[in-house]
C-alpha cells in the first residue's frame, strides 16, 4: 500500500505542476488578449473563452496521458487493457467498471479519479477567472454599446 500511495502522489504531482504551468501561461495570454481593444467585445468574449476551454481540455488529455505512463510503468492494469482508456474513465470518475487495476495496484484507480476532480475543479476555478479578467477589461456591459453582451 504505500508504494501504490507514493506513485500514486508523484503522478499527481506532475498532473499538478502541468496544470500550474498551463494555469500560469492561460491568465498571462488572458490578460494580454483583455488589454487589446475590441471592436466587437461579445466575440472577443467567445473567443477567449473557447480557446480557455481548449487549452485546458488539451492539458486535461495530457494529464490523463501521464496516468496511462504511470500504469504501464508499474503494470498495473491487465495486459489486454487500453491503458489511455482506463486512464480517460478513471481521470473523468466515470467509472464503467469494465477494467480494472491489478489487485496490487487497486489504490491507483481512485487516486486517479481524485486528482481528476481536483484539476477539474481548478479548471472551472481559471475559467471564471478568466471570463472575470476579461469582462473587467473590456467594456462588455457599457450601456448603449451595440455590441454589449
């Protein structure tokens, strides 16, 4: 059991550095796309916010990508077993139950699912601040504006 805990905390590490990084990197471009003017500020809006989600869906997928390294590193899934599905399903605490870690390995699994709902929930946390920053930049509810949201 503790070597399932210590791989379980050094993988969600990286997934928690990656997110820093990603965290970091998002709100700078946010806030240098805020300050340029825009003439049409309801698009500028959709699209901070769409490029926001695709960034963080990519390092969502990245960070699933590092769960599936960790389990063929530590055999830890049956050998049949795609291991950037049972990553996906653990990540996302979806849960088909149709694979399942190695009896040896069992902690892995909701170790996974609890770093996945703590970097989704600091998704959503970026997301509003984003969407906040870029408001508050930008004079989306300027009374009389035609482009006003």
């Amino acid at each position: 059991m503790p070597l399932q805990l210590l791989v379980g905390a050094f993988v969600s590490s990286l997934n928690i550095a990656i997110h820093a990084v990603i965290t970091v990197l998002t709100i700078r471009t946010a806030r240098m796309t805020a300050l340029k003017p825009a003439t049409h500020p309801w698009r500028h809006l959709v699209g901070v916010m769409m490029a926001t989600s695709l960034v963080l869906m990519t390092a969502h997928t990245a960070e699933v990508f590092v769960w599936s390294v960790a389990y063929a590193v530590a055999n830890a899934a049956p050998d049949d077993a795609n291991l950037i599905y049972f990553s996906f399903v653990n990540y996302t605490t979806l849960g088909y139950g149709d694979v399942t870690p190695l009896a040896k390995w069992r902690l892995l699994g909701p170790m996974t699912a609890m770093n996945g709902v703590l970097m989704f929930g600091w998704s959503t946390a970026l997301m509003f601040e984003v969407l906040r920053k870029t408001i508050a930049q930008q004079a989306y509810f300027a009374p009389g504006e035609p482009d006003a949201l």
